[in-house]
C-alpha cells in the first residue's frame, strides 16, 4: 500500500506536469492573446517576436531587433505608430517601410 504522503507527491507531480504541458501547448503564452507571430503578408508580430525573428525581418538589423525588445520590455505592448516610433532608430521616414515587414 502507498503512504499518504507518497500519494500527494505522486499528486503534486502529475499536477505540475499536466499545468507544463498546457502551458507548452499554448506556446509559452499566459493572459492576453497578442495573436499569430506571422500575418497573412508575412509581417512579423512585434509583440511576440523575439530578437532573432525581428532580425530576421527585411530592413531590420540586430541592433533595431535589440531595441524593439527592450523598449517592449520596458513599456509593454505596441498598440500605435507612435508606440513604435519610441524605439530609437524608428521615425516617421523608416515607420511607413518597417509597416511593410511588422505590425502590432
């Protein structure tokens, strides 16, 4: 016979397991979903993307990737053209080509 103690270890880790698993289903995310990663134009989601999916991206260098990221961190989600524009290196001349390969 098992001590009752050994069944709510038994328990706990099933729990634990089954909670990780749901949590890698849904790709990591909690909350609020911010949607695909990728639209239907092949644009980047610069709410979910991460730095090397961002550099990845036509006209998006390491360094802008880095900046996305941390301004993100930092602010939370873009929601806006002037959201974005607090990203250094992203103004109102580099916003309309940047459009072409991200959204929010």
């Amino acid at each position: 016979m098992v001590s009752e103690g050994r069944q709510i270890r038994i328990f706990l880790s099933l729990f634990l397991i089954i909670v990780a698993g749901l949590l890698f289903w849904q790709g990591g995310k909690v909350g609020k979903d911010l949607g695909p990663l990728y639209d239907g134009q092949n644009r980047v989601n610069v709410n979910l993307a991460d730095r090397e999916t961002l550099a990845a991206a036509e006209y998006v260098d390491s360094q802008l990737a880095d900046d996305i990221v941390r301004v993100r961190e930092e602010r939370g989600a873009f929601a806006s053209d002037e959201d974005l524009m607090r990203v250094p290196g992203i103004d109102e001349y580099s916003l309309p080509v940047l459009k072409e390969v991200l959204f929010y």
